[in-house]
C-alpha cells in the first residue's frame, strides 16, 4: 500500500526511479478507508478539485515512475480519478500534503 498518507514505500520508489523501473501503488486513494485530511480538503477547495483527484495528482508529482492504476464502479468516480491527471500542484500544495504522511 502506498498514497499520500502511508509512504513506507518512499526510498524504495526513489532507487526505482534511479533505475528506470515503474511503481504502482496498491489502495492510492487509501483502500477502504478513503484518504481523509484537513490539508488535504483545503488544496482541494482551493483547486475546485475533489480531495481524491488531488490525492492522484500528488502521487503522479511525487515521481515520474508512479504508474496509477486505482479502481473504480462508477463513470463518476472514473471521471474524477482521471481529473487528478490534469491537475499542477504548487510547492506551497506539495509542502502541505507531503506534510501529511510524514
């Protein structure tokens, strides 16, 4: 498992990286119990975003080997975890959220 809230994964993903090997990450969006984060709700509304796509968003930030695969029932829920995809997060929003697994 590994989202923005569990990241015991982190050196792993980064000597990948170093070696061109892609990471995917099992329950993204934190499983069955979703990610939940005052910091997290609050880059959210200042994107007009959703905290989930925000949550994909910073996954897809934190390195270039991140392959996301997270899965879904419903059209709705596809469109919003394709809507992380199309999001920038600045410093201050990577601060805040890397802020919150640590």
């Amino acid at each position: 498992m590994y989202n923005l809230a569990y990241r015991h994964d982190d050196p792993m993903i980064d000597e990948l990286a170093e070696a061109g090997i892609a990471y995917v990450p099992f329950f993204p969006l934190g499983g069955f119990t979703p990610l939940q984060s005052d910091a997290l709700s609050a880059v959210a509304t200042r994107l007009a975003a959703t905290p989930m796509s925000v949550a994909l968003a910073w996954l897809l930030h934190r390195s270039a080997n991140i392959l996301l695969i997270p899965g879904t029932a419903s059209s709705a829920h596809l469109r919003e975890n394709a809507a992380g995809a199309g999001i920038t997060l600045t410093e201050d929003d990577l601060a805040a959220l890397d802020k919150i697994g640590r």
